[in-house]
C-alpha cells in the first residue's frame, strides 16, 4: 500500500501544491505570486492531482505549511482543504 500526500503552502509570497507518493514528489506547482493565493491554490491542487492520476478519495494524508505569514494565510490552507470536502479518513 503506497503512502499519497497532498501538500499546498500559501504562507508566503510563494503558492505552491504537490502531490507525494511513497517519498518522491510526483507532481508539483509554485508560483511566486504576492496576494493572488486564493485565485491560485485551488487550480494547482488540481492540476497537481490529475498529473499524479490520483484522486481525493485516494489521499492518506493532508499537509500544509503554517507560518511566518500571517494569520490570514495560514487560516486559508486547512479552509481549503474543508472546501474540498475531503474523505473523513484524510484529515
């Protein structure tokens, strides 16, 4: 059974999305991009998803970078993933 992660970080300037699978990063975007996190982070997490050919019902795990920004940004990551109403077993 392969270990898949879904990760976003949105703390920063930066925005970016991956996906893990079993350690090696299978699919990625970044983007340097102050103030357009919203408009960016839900895109790339598809796009990250569809590249890895996995979907959310096959995560096993969600991660998200927590600071130095500021609250705001890191209030949205875990929002996101509410958003996305993802299985029970993936939180």
């Amino acid at each position: 059974m392969s270990n898949r992660i879904l990760a976003l970080d949105t703390a920063t300037e930066a925005c970016s999305a991956a996906v893990v699978i079993d350690g090696v990063v299978v699919a990625q975007r970044f983007e340097l991009a102050p103030r357009r996190h919203a408009e960016l982070i839900l895109p790339q997490l598809d796009a990250v998803l569809d590249e890895a050919g996995i979907s959310l019902q096959q995560l096993d795990a969600l991660a998200y970078g927590c600071g130095p920004g500021a609250l705001r940004a890191c209030a949205w990551q875990p929002a996101s993933y509410r958003v996305w109403r993802l299985p029970p077993t993936c939180r």
